[in-house]
C-alpha cells in the first residue's frame, strides 16, 4: 500500500509498506477521504513530539472497512465507517477518575497514517469510537469527527449561557468549528484572526463580526468586556493577550496548545481581583465522540465549506506547502 511519511519538518515521501496483518480485535480500513489539521501543519513545519519522524502521520479520516480480525462483532468488510484515532484504557488511573482524555496511554498509542491507502484500526478504538456512516453524510464530513470531537470536549469547558458574547482569536478549522456550534447555541461570536480569506469565511459561517489582529475588538462589547475569550491559535503571544478581551469574571479557554516547557505569566491582579478563569482543554472522551457524531449526523454544520480542495495522495506535498502559506483551511486528501 502507498503511504505518506513524513522524513523530516518540510520533507514527505510516499512509500510502499506492506499491508500489517490483523490482530485480534482490529480493523482494516480503506482511506477514503483524509483531513489535514493544524498538527499535521506544526509536524511538517517543524515537528512534533506525538509524531515520530520518520513515519506515516494524518489522524483524521474515514473510509469502508476492508477486513475484520478475530473476535470483531459490530463490523463486517463492506461497512462504510467515521472514527477518531484514539480511545482510552478504561484502566488507568485517569480514567477510573473518567478523566479518559487525559488517559495516560493516549500520547503514546495514537493511529497514524490517515494520508494512506489502508489504516489499521486498534481494538479500542473500534469497540469505543468507531461508527457507521449515515448514508446522508459523505465521507469528506465523516473525516471530520476528530477536530468536532475535540471542540465539543472545548465546549463543556465554557459553562456558557444562551446570549454569552465569545471572542475566538484565530480562524482556522477549529475555530471556524467552535464558531459554527456556538453559533447553534445562540452565542453573540466575534472572531479575530490575520487571515483575510478565512475572515471572510467566519462571515459567511455566522459571525456577528469579524477584526483583524490589529483591530480592538472590545469595541463590539462597548469596552466591556466577552463573557468568554477562546484562544484557538496555538501561540505564545496570543495566550498572553487573551486575557486583555475578557470581563471580569470571564473565561479563557486556552485550546491551542503550546509546546511542552513554554512558560507563560499574567498579571496577578487581573486573575485575583477580576475572578478570571484560565481553562485549559484537550483531546476528548467516547462521550464527547458521540456527540460529535450526533452533530455530524444531524446536517447543521457546513463542513464541506472548510475544505478549501483536495489533493491525490502523490500531491501531498504540495498540499502542505499550501497550508504553510495561508492559503487554505483544511485540504482533503485523496488516496
């Protein structure tokens, strides 16, 4: 089967492994459409710790179960299928506290290699978060029940109210997906970012109003301040400046993840006095996939609208260059 692997930060081959025999409890699936995301971006810019290199990357995809292992129940070959690309043990000590996204074997045990023409599928992750695909929805939609999955587990995090005002800083896919669910929630959302094209895209998505990073959008709050502020960046910077756009007694969500070892330092008495919050969210539980597959499933979010076109597998690499440049929100992945 042809493979992408990434050698090294801006270098991808496409390469022919063999087809890993199955083991008990696991699935063979044939990729039929595969997302990039902002981590598959990090990796090809400058690595990543939780993608080893060299190797085969992409996690988020969908595609029609080819072959089934032993003990396999709720599948057969032939089933077209959505899936994330982790599921926790149900063994840890983080998941006997149900914390299971912070399961301690999840770094270290992901699916890999969506940019592929087959994926095997571990056992936990087909009895606790693989489905079968409503026909109504494609398998470009399908592909995106990891990104949603993460969003959702975000949003239990906000203990938002009907009517909140929301900034989200950035406007790539996770935060045009954060903005499209809140925006189902009856959320006033503003959405800054420096990406003209994508801007214009959150208009399109619903948001109230959009700024450019050097645009004040406290004006939007008469200086008052958003009821909750979510950083979907990534970026020192930005985590910092986050808490300038929240009223008192106000959330941030800091989504975006810094690197391991990045040291960040607020104002104590704008934590203190103001009652801020600083959340930090990450990953997801079986709970948070479901629900992402529920809102999939239900047609009210315009997914098809982040991908900004589709490349072969052989193009791969285009592709990324692309994306290293701004000029899409997520590319489709074609093996």
């Amino acid at each position: 089967m042809k493979v992408a692997y990434l050698i090294k930060p801006g270098k991808i081959e496409i390469v022919e492994k063999d087809i890993p025999p199955l083991k008990e409890g696991e699935v063979l699936v044939k990729v039929k459409a595969a997302l990039t995301c902002g981590t598959d971006l990090k990796a090809y810019l400058r690595g990543h710790p939780l993608i080893p290199m060299p190797g085969p990357f992409g996690h988020e995809f969908s595609g029609v179960i080819e072959a089934v292992g032993y003990g396999v129940e709720n599948f057969k070959a032939g089933d077209e299928v959505m899936l994330v690309h982790t599921a926790p043990c149900n063994e840890c000590e983080y998941c006997k506290r149900k914390l299971f996204n912070l399961c301690k074997i999840l770094p270290q045990d992901m699916i890999l290699g969506a940019f592929s023409e087959y994926v095997v599928v571990k056992k936990r992750v087909v009895r606790q978060n693989m489905f079968i695909k409503p026909y109504e929805v494609s398998f470009e939609e399908a592909a995106f029940l990891e990104p949603i999955s993460c969003v959702v587990h975000g949003f239990k995090a906000l203990n938002f109210k009907k009517d909140d005002r929301v900034l989200i800083i950035g406007s790539g896919p996770i935060a045009l997906i954060f903005l499209q669910i809140l925006k189902l929630k009856k959320a006033e959302v503003v959405v800054m970012g420096r990406n003209s094209y994508k801007l214009e895209l959150a208009k399109e998505l619903g948001a109230d109003k959009v700024y450019r990073n050097n645009e004040n959008p406290l004006e939007f709050t008469e200086g008052f301040g958003f009821d909750i502020v979510i950083e979907a960046t990534g970026q020192k910077e930005v985590w910092l400046r986050s808490v300038d756009y929240v009223r008192k007694g106000g959330m941030v969500l800091l989504f975006g993840g810094l690197k391991s070892g990045t040291e960040v330092c607020y104002e104590a008495g704008r934590l203190h006095y103001d009652e801020l919050i600083l959340k930090g969210a990450f990953h997801y539980t079986p709970e948070d996939v479901k629900e992402a597959v529920d809102i999939i499933s239900s047609g009210k979010l315009k997914l098809k609208e982040l991908i900004s076109g589709s490349f072969q597998l052989s193009e791969i690499s285009e592709a990324f260059e692309k994306l290293s440049r701004g000029e899409a929100v997520k590319y489709l992945i074609k093996p």
